[in-house]
C-alpha cells in the first residue's frame, strides 16, 4: 500500500514534469471552453427569460460558467487514455513492469494527472469567469467543491478512457469512441440551458447522466441559495463512479498484462 | 553458479505455441545470446525471465529466484531493456535515470551519483538535461541500456539491443556492450536476429527455433561441430534447381541449400571437391559465375542445425511474438 502510494507520486510527478514543459497545452485546450463561456454567453444571454424559467439566475453566464468548467473536466477525461496508449506503444510500460514498481500506480498516476489538468483549467475559467461579473455565491466553500466537482468528473471518465486505451491499444478507435459517448452526454446534460426547458424525456435520462451530476453540483454553489443536500448526493454520485471505474481500469491492466 | 536458468518452458498464444519446452542456462558473468529468426520464440522467453509474463509450463530461474513466485526479487535483481525503446521520450535523459532509480528503491545522493556516473558512461553527459525525444537513435539506445542498469543489476537482459540502429552507431553499441560485460561484472542475455552481432559479442549462444534452443555452445564450438568447409557456387543464370539436383548427385557433398543465384553446400574437402563439382555443373551445360570457400560460418550453423536457411526463415516468420 505504502509502495502504491510512493510509486503514483513519482509516477505522477514524471507526468506533471511532461505536461509543464510544454505548459502551452494547458492554454491551447482552454481555448474550446472560452469560446462556449464568451461566445455562447453572450449570444444566448436572453435564454434565463423565456417561459418556464428553471435557470435560478437571469444571469445566463453565471448559469453558464460553473458548467462549462465541468464539461472542460468532461472532455479533458475523454482524451486521458491518449497518453497510455503512447506509452504502450513505445515499451514505456513493460519497462516498468520488469521493475518492482506498483502495478497500481501505472494506472492511477496517469488519472490523478488527468485530474489535476481539469483543476488547473477549472481555476482558469472560474477566474475569467470572475471578470465577467460571474460570483460564486458560496463562497470558498463554493470554489471548493466546483473544482472537486470538475475533478470528480475527470476522474470518472478518465478511469474509462484508460480502461479502453488499456482493451484497444489504438488512438484511432479512442478518439471515436470519445466522440460517440463524449457529444451525447454532453448535450443530455443541463449544461447549456435548464432542464425545465428540455422535453420531457431527455429531463428524464439526464437524472443518469454522469455528466449531469457534476453540472448540477457545481451549479447549485454557484447560484443563490445553494441545496447543500443535492451538492453532497451528486457529489457522492460521482466519487462512487470514479471509484467503480478506477477498478475497471485496473482490471483492464491485468487484462493487458495477461496478453504479454 | 548459474545466473539464468530455463528448463522446459513452454507458451501458447492463442493459436501460436511461441515457446515448445525452450531449455538453457547461462552462467555468472556470461554475455548469452538467443539467436533465431523473427517469431522464433526469444522475445517470449525473455518475457517470461523478466517476468512480464508466465510460462504455461516448465521452471525458471534467474540470479537465483524462481520467476513466478519470487517475481518481486527477480525484478530486483535485473535490467531490462525492451526491443521498442521504453524511455520516456517527452522527459530529459537525467529525470527517465532518477525515475527508473526511484521506482528501484533508490534516492538521494547515492542515486544522484549513479545516474551521473552512467551519463558519463554512455557519453550522454552533455545531453543530460536536454528532452530525449531530440537524441539519435543511438543515443536513445544508450540510455535505454543505462536505464536497465541504475539499480547495478546482477543480470541485464537486452532484446534485439541493436535493430533498428545505422551500421556505424550499431557498431558503438557492440562496443560498449563488450566494455560493460567486462567492468559491470555482469551477466548479459542478448537477443539478436544477426548472425554477426552473436559471433561479435556472445561467449556462448543458443540457437533458437520454433520455440526450442536447437544447439548451445560458443560461437566457434558450433561452427567446428560442422566438419569441412562451405562452398558457394554463384550461378551465371537462373536454373538454380537443375543445378542443385545436379550437385547432390556429387559423393562428396552435402547440405544442398539454394537462395536466388546462389547455391550453397558443405563438402569435407573444399579442395578435392569443387573441381568434381565444377565438372558437373560442365557436363550439363550450366555456366558458372564464381565459387567461393569458407569456413563454416554462423549462416552454415543456423543452416545445419535447423534445416532452415536463416534468410529465408527470418521472412516467412514474424507475426507469433509481437
């Protein structure tokens, strides 16, 4: 246990050393978030009036933005196996595994990497959300559970991306499976505009939406008058989903290791 | 003492049985080398010996500890350099050292050193701090080598060390390699898939085919095993087999192999012999291009102990290991 924990920080800091050498990245994929924050903020503003409401806000980027750091945290997890995949293929791993080194932690660093990608940019956008007039209603406690909210959601598809990129071993197949699960969550979700607005059956299978639960967490401490209820229930939604799949990647590890 | 050792291993994958009862040992200090065509069978028994994977049957050993249940202690005891690199190419040559040393129980000043020290050794010193994805291939090489040995390794285990490398940085490989065996004191199982890096840096080899070692022995303990001399009759045009079957009838020759033009056989005496057959070749009107002689080399080996041209085994195989 001791070794799993030592071994995920080394590996995570070899992960953390890559991705700040080329910190461009980080910027680079905050690009698609800003253009939905300022872009589809501005153009769609008058939607928090039509009948029926259900936004909680007439501000349509205050309802907007806490959203939008979740659905950054969504698709950052989508690509997460990207990573895994270059490393099986260039022997990084069996190198590895002819070490004494946690089996464990080759799995878990690379979603604890992903995860911490989704919190930098989560600080990033609530920042420019700020100067945008945005307020976290709850305060700090708000910033905080945002950003464990957006990591939450990271980690849950990131344990999936690296399952899969564990079973396929091929970017070509990763980058359509993330784009057929990736776009139907995304647009199932509450991010855009309020479930009272949508028809009655998306309302529906949105309530099973991974996707869905990040955004109402974040959301509800983002807005005036925060249900602490909802925020804890989706929030341990997620921590349990990121548990079940951080097991399925495991699992795929030794699926990939039985096959050497 | 023996530092390897395999006693019928066998490995079936799916529908390919890549190892078929594979026996050999290597002693301390050794350079050992598994020599075979493609698919033949020695990327899985390194596998099996670095414990990346478990035999279906049979036992091993390696510095000691058996390779399944004392997997942990075999990983400590050896380096492994895998045939498609395995560094991390985004990382400096220094931080894929101090990593690999980390996840081997390593730290501080002691691993400071030994990382240095090994830059040093394989002239990556300058380069050091640069990412590895801007090194040649043969200094890419040199550190995937030096990462198999941070921890000082009793056995380092090389798949196919030089493929992929031009002539000239293949050649330093081969020469490093000799330095290390000598001053590391340690034991080196090499896979290759050339005939001339066995002979160059090998003291003793394993010929391996179709997942069994087929003979064992140095180098010049198997090309001695076959009496005679090697003679390669290069043909002026194409009917090769005519002039095959024409040479078999010869009483003193034997081992009639036949690749493009060439025609290739081992007679016991190279001088009596090659006159009768030149008179053969004659007699049925088929012209000659040239003849040459040799000692067996370990193209002749590989040839008499598999029934097999190595050449042409090296093509049809592939597929089974990767």
């Amino acid at each position: 246990m001791r070794a799993a924990a030592v071994h995920t920080w080394f590996m995570v800091g070899r992960q953390a050393r890559n991705l700040m050498r080329e910190p461009i990245w980080i910027v680079l994929l905050l690009v698609q978030p800003m253009i939905w924050l300022l872009l589809y903020g501005q153009l769609f503003k008058r939607v928090t009036h039509l009948p029926g409401g259900g936004f909680g806000t007439t501000s349509y980027i205050e309802f907007l933005a806490p959203a939008i750091v979740i659905m950054n945290a969504f698709f950052g997890a989508t690509w997460s196996g990207m990573a895994m995949v270059s490393d099986l293929d260039r022997d990084v791993i069996p190198r590895f595994l002819a070490t004494p080194v946690s089996r464990v932690s080759l799995v878990v660093s690379q979603i604890v990497r992903s995860a911490l990608t989704a919190l930098i940019q989560g600080i990033v956008i609530l920042l420019v959300s700020l100067a945008l007039g945005v307020r976290v209603h709850a305060g700090v406690l708000g910033w905080v559970v945002v950003l464990l909210a957006a990591m939450l959601m990271n980690s849950a598809f990131a344990g999936i991306s690296q399952g899969l990129a564990l079973l396929t071993r091929k970017e070509a197949t990763m980058i359509a499976i993330a784009n057929f699960i990736g776009l139907p969550l995304f647009f199932l979700s509450s991010t855009l505009i309020s479930f009272r607005q949508m028809p009655h059956w998306m309302r529906e299978l949105g309530k099973f939406n991974p996707v869905n639960w990040g955004v109402v967490a974040a959301r509800e401490v983002v807005l005036p008058g925060a249900d602490w209820g909802s925020v804890g229930l989706h929030l341990a939604l997620l921590a349990a989903l990121t548990v079940a799949t951080a097991g399925f990647a495991t699992w795929t590890f030794r699926v990939y290791q039985r096959q050497l | 003492m023996d530092a390897i050792v395999a006693e019928g291993l066998e490995k079936r994958y799916q529908d390919v049985q890549a190892l078929a009862g594979l026996s050999f040992s290597v002693r301390a200090g050794e350079v050992f080398g598994l020599l075979g065509p493609n698919g033949a069978g020695k990327s899985t028994t390194v596998k099996v010996l670095t414990t990346l994977t478990t035999p279906d049957r049979g036992r091993a050993e390696v510095a000691g500890h058996n390779v399944v249940r004392e997997a942990d202690a075999v990983r400590r005891s050896i380096g492994y350099v895998p045939q498609s690199s395995g560094v991390d190419r985004d990382a400096t040559g220094r931080e894929n050292l101090m990593l690999q040393g980390h996840v081997q129980g390593m730290s501080g000043a002691k691993l400071k050193a030994r990382v240095q020290h090994l830059l040093e050794l394989f002239g990556l010193a300058d380069a050091a701090d640069r990412v590895v994805r801007g090194y040649s291939g043969g200094m890419k090489r040199r550190l995937d080598v030096g990462l198999g040995l941070v921890h000082g390794p009793q056995v380092l285990f090389l798949d196919e060390p030089t493929t992929g490398l031009d002539p000239e940085a293949r050649a330093a490989m081969w020469d490093e390699l000799a330095v290390l065996a000598r001053e590391e004191l340690l034991t080196i199982l090499l896979t290759t898939h050339y005939l001339e890096e066995a002979d160059a840096l090998t003291h003793r080899l394993a010929i391996v085919s179709r997942g069994r070692v087929v003979v064992e022995g140095t180098a010049e303990e198997l090309k001695g095993s076959l009496e005679g001399e090697a003679v390669v009759v290069e043909l002026a045009d194409g009917a090769v087999e005519d002039a095959a079957a024409v040479v078999r009838a010869v009483a003193e020759v034997r081992e009639v192999s036949t690749d493009g033009r060439l025609l290739r056989s081992r007679v016991a005496n190279g001088a009596r012999a090659v006159p009768t057959i030149l008179a053969a070749l004659d007699g049925r009107g088929i012209a000659v291009e040239s003849v040459t002689m040799h000692r067996p080399s370990l193209d002749d080996v590989y040839l008499h102990y598999t029934g097999r041209d190595f050449r042409s085994e090296d093509e049809a195989g592939g597929g089974g290991e990767e």
